[in-house]
C-alpha cells in the first residue's frame, strides 16, 4: 500500500458489478498510516490455542525452512483485519473505499522527515482528490478521519471553498459528511507533554517537524483559524458530521496516563454535528477485530445512513 496519496481503492462495488453510490475516503492521523491506524489482530480464541496441530507443534520445535517461515508469516498476517477493506464492505456494498497518507512522523531515526505543515498536507489531499475526479470519480465524499487527520480535512475542505481554481473547488461541494474520530478541534494538552519530552530526547544531527506536533496545543492559533473557517465551510456547504472522542486514557512515556483529545476538544459544537464515544483509547478507538465491535457497529452505522440518505437523494424518496 502507498505511504503516502492514494493508492488503488481497497474495495470498490464496480469490481462485482455494482453501481457505486459513494466514495468513503479514510486518513489517518499524527505517526498514523495508510493501512496500520485502521488495522489490529484478530483476538485468538482459546480453541486455536488448545487445539494446535501436529504440524504446528513440530515446526515451533525444529528450524523454519525459509517456506516455512514465509507460511508462518502469511497465517499471521491472515489473522490481521484491516476494517475498510474486511469488514466495512459487509455493510456498504455500494462503495468504494480508499485511504490517503501522508508523512505523519514528525522525526525519522534514519532519514529526513517531511517538514510540510497542516496547511500544505491538505494542499496535496485537496490536488490528490482533484486529479481522481478529473479522472471521473464523481460520487459524493465521505471521510473517515483520525485525530491530526481530521484538521487536513477540514483545511482541505476550507482550501476547496475559498479557491478560484476550477479543478479544486469541486471538492468541498461533492462532500456530503465526515466522521471525526478524536479529532482535536479545539487542541490537545497531550501534544504540549509530548513536544516537551521530545525536545529533550531528539537527535541533534535531526530536523523534526516540531512545528506539526505544535499545531495541536491547546493554545494553538492555526487551529483557531481552520476552525472559524471551517464554520463558514459547512454554514456553506451542510455537511453532515458525527464527532467521536475516545473513552480511556492513553499511558505515555510509562509514568503518564492522559486522554490525548479530551471530550471538549473531541467536538466542534455545531448544531448539525452528532457525538458519541468509542470505548478505546486514542490509538484504540481506530482498530476493530470484529463486525460484532462496538466502535465498528457505531462507525459503520453512521455511514450506512448517510449512504441510504444519498441513494434516498438520487431516485427523489
């Protein structure tokens, strides 16, 4: 999968000859990924456990042939459930499905990092949504959006309203709604903790890309301006939004629990926006094994509707 753009669809209904009603975009957040924000291992049962094989039980006794190894990975990676693309389709037949990524880290021990900000990362997102509806993807927007990721949109979206270049302004009306998943609308006081710990400990031979991570304080004034643009972005174009925050804290640096986008910050508070929560933490809340999963069955719910209301749309009922 590509680190960063689009890639191919990871499911489409063309593919087995369905009309496609919409288009569901996910993209993930800071030191997040295309494909692993949205991954997690399926929960081993305790009959896998019990009842191991013959086969099995031999070759975890004896060297792996590189066959061997290259199965055993396989089977590992077969109990992986990347949720767009094993789950979500169960529910959305109709769709297509892709994610977007960017260079989130804001340092890499080995190499450069990108030292893009906010405003040029939804740059590339709005040209890269473009250049796929030149190419004629034109069913509506639907974004599935993690922390960081959820301000590019919003930016993406305000860039597409305000620009005069054809091309760019469709973007913002072709979206019909997002869900935000800890999207830090008014900042985080875990990015603050975070920024301070890492100026400490980075390598002085390294260019991090502080000034990404300090967009996200609580005091941050990029933030406050995409937001108050954002309200003239939807007061323009009524999406429909539906707001998750996580539910538990996450431990940072072993000593630290703090809930990285607290409850006030998880909302924009607008009158056509609906909250819940996801009872995960803020790396939690992205990952479902199972349809059976309480944040697969509320996430999946809010875009089933809004699929239903744009076919409702489209045949006039």
């Amino acid at each position: 999968m590509h680190r960063q753009g689009f890639g191919n669809p990871v499911y489409s209904s063309s593919s087995r000859g369905v009309e496609i009603v919409a288009n569901i975009i996910f993209v993930h957040g800071l030191f997040g990924h295309p494909q692993k924000t949205w991954t997690t291992q399926l929960p081993k049962s305790s009959d896998n456990i019990s009842h191991q094989s013959s086969t099995e039980v031999a070759s975890s006794t004896n060297p792996k042939s590189a066959a061997d190894q290259a199965a055993a990975s396989a089977k590992r990676d077969s109990r992986m459930i990347f949720w767009p693309a094993d789950l979500l389709p169960s529910v959305l037949p109709d769709v297509r499905i892709f994610t977007w990524g960017y260079d989130a880290d804001i340092h890499h021990w080995a190499s450069s990092t990108s030292q893009n900000n906010v405003h040029q990362h939804a740059g590339n997102l709005l040209g890269d949504l473009a250049d796929l509806m030149a190419k004629g993807l034109s069913e509506p927007l639907i974004f599935v959006v993690h922390g960081l990721g959820g301000i590019i949109v919003k930016d993406a979206l305000n860039q597409s309203s305000h620009t005069e270049i054809t091309r760019r302004k469709i973007v913002a009306p072709a979206t019909y709604g997002i869900v935000f998943l800890g999207t830090p609308h008014r900042g985080s006081r875990s990015a603050s903790i975070v920024k301070l710990a890492f100026n400490v400990t980075v390598a002085a031979t390294r260019r991090p890309n502080i000034g990404l991570l300090s967009t996200l304080r609580k005091d941050s004034e990029i933030l406050d301006r995409i937001g108050d643009s954002f309200l003239q972005t939807l007061l323009k174009f009524r999406y429909q939004i539906y707001s998750f925050r996580e539910e538990k804290e996450t431990r940072k640096f072993l000593i630290i629990n703090t809930m990285v986008v607290d409850a006030y910050s998880a909302k924009i508070g607008v009158g056509q926006e609906e909250t819940g929560s996801i009872p995960g933490n803020h790396s939690e809340m992205t990952k479902y094994a199972t349809a059976s999963d309480i944040g697969f069955e509320r996430v999946s719910a809010q875009l089933h509707r809004w699929v239903e209301e744009i076919k409702a749309s489209r045949t006039g009922t």
